[in-house]
C-alpha cells in the first residue's frame, strides 16, 4: 500500500501521546482531523510490531522507519499487550481480515486445515471484497472494512484528539517565484503558508529533505493507557492510513 504520511511518536505521558504527522504524499495534503485517524495509526503500528515488520533504518534524510528495539522485542511488546486484542479488531476494522477457505470456499479454522461445522461458504457469512490468495497456510478470502464499528470503537477509544497548525509549508510568495521567475512578488499583497493542495508547492517539496517536509503535531488521549504500551518515544514509521476504512489486504 501507499504511504501516506510519515508518524513519529515524541513522547508518552499516561494515556497521552504527542508525535507528529509529516505529510508526504500530494494525494493526502492534510492530517485528518477525526478520531478514527489516530485510532488507525494505533492499529497499523502494532501489526507493523506483530508482524515484525518496524525497525531501524537509519535514514533521516528519507525519514525512513526508526525503532529503538530489535523487531523480536517488538513483537514480543505487540504480542504481550493487555490490549491487543482491541488493537487487532480495530486493524481488521479498517482493512478488512483474512477469512480461511477451503478451494471451493468453505469456512476454514484458523489451522487452514479443518472445515467449520455447520459447512458455510465464506460468502454467505462474510461480506467480502473479492480479495483471495494462499498465504502458506491455507487459501484465503478478504472481508470489506467496517466504517461504522469503527467510528463506533473510535468514540470510546480516544477521549480527545488534537492536530496543531501546520508547520515547514512554503510561502506563496515562494510558489509565485517559482511559477512565474520573471515576475517579484508584490510587497502590498499579503504572503503565508500556500495551500499544500497546490501543484507548485509540492514542486517546491520535491527538493526538501525529510526534516523540511510540512508537518502537524498531534495530541492524543486515550480511555485506557494500555492502548500505548507498545509505543515509545522516538519511533517513526511510514503510515498507509488515512482514518478511512480501506479495502482489504491481499
């Protein structure tokens, strides 16, 4: 999947986290402001932990992924969390989960390997997405997302949520020059930050590094700190999410 923005985590106070959002895809060029959104980079960076997949890559002039722990010790905090089954509901929530079948789709469990009684096809039970694909296990199906358990789950999980002004966003006066070189900027007009969904700010962009990407910090408060447990200060990671339920994985 497509990342959308880059996540880093300053610190972790209780319930409460403070990090930042650096936005680097023009298709996305603002932070979602709802509470399903940090709910999500809560679900996405824990699977990243269970599965192993979050570690140091020593890359700042990319922002690439940092992690303070090997990936075994991360999976070994993502897997040991006293809510961690909340965290994999949501993450199936939002991109929708593996269902395991048999080659002419019956409900399988979770061995891959044992047909579920009563017998009933995956589509009869499932609303699915029409991903499938074998996974060394078993062959499988995709469900679809659910946007209103998860709306529903964001409404209890986070008590409050709050992404500041943006920050490192080129000067209209920057893009004027940049457009038309030729041409000053007139003095008696008003200069500030460009709206990020311009073409020529992100013209401008492409030749920044990482540390001068536009960015929000974000503030958020959890019902229970057992939701941060496997979050600690210093981490980053590449997000996919947007707060929007996606389609499935494949």
């Amino acid at each position: 999947m497509t990342t959308i923005f880059t996540v880093s985590i300053d610190s972790i106070e209780g319930p409460t986290l403070r990090g930042k959002v650096h936005i680097v895809n023009p298709d996305v060029p603002y932070v979602p402001e709802e509470s399903v959104f940090p709910l999500s980079l809560l679900a996405e960076v824990w699977a990243f932990l269970a599965d192993g997949y979050l570690r140091d890559e020593d890359d700042e002039e990319r922002g690439g992924d940092r992690y303070p722990f090997t990936e075994e010790q991360g999976t070994d905090i993502a897997t040991g969390m006293r809510l961690k089954g909340e965290l994999a509901k949501v993450f199936d929530l939002v991109l929708g989960r593996k269902v395991r079948v048999t080659a002419d789709g019956y409900l399988l469990a979770d061995d891959g390997v044992t047909v579920l009684k009563p017998r009933r096809k995956a589509e009869d039970v499932h609303v699915l997405d029409g991903g499938s694909g074998f996974d060394g296990v078993s062959r499988y199906v995709t469900t679809h997302g659910d946007e209103e358990e998860f709306e529903r789950l964001a409404g209890e999980i986070v008590t409050a949520y709050e992404a500041g002004p943006y920050r490192n966003v080129p000067l209209r006066s920057e893009v004027a020059a940049l457009a038309d070189p030729g041409t000053p900027w007139d003095p008696a007009e008003a200069d500030g930050p460009a709206d990020l969904d311009e073409l020529g700010v992100w013209r401008i962009l492409r030749d920044r590094s990482f540390s001068g990407l536009p960015y929000s910090e974000i503030v958020v408060t959890v019902a229970d700190a057992g939701y941060l447990e496997h979050l600690v200060a210093g981490m980053r990671w590449a997000s996919t999410m947007t707060g929007e339920v996606c389609w499935a994985r494949t």
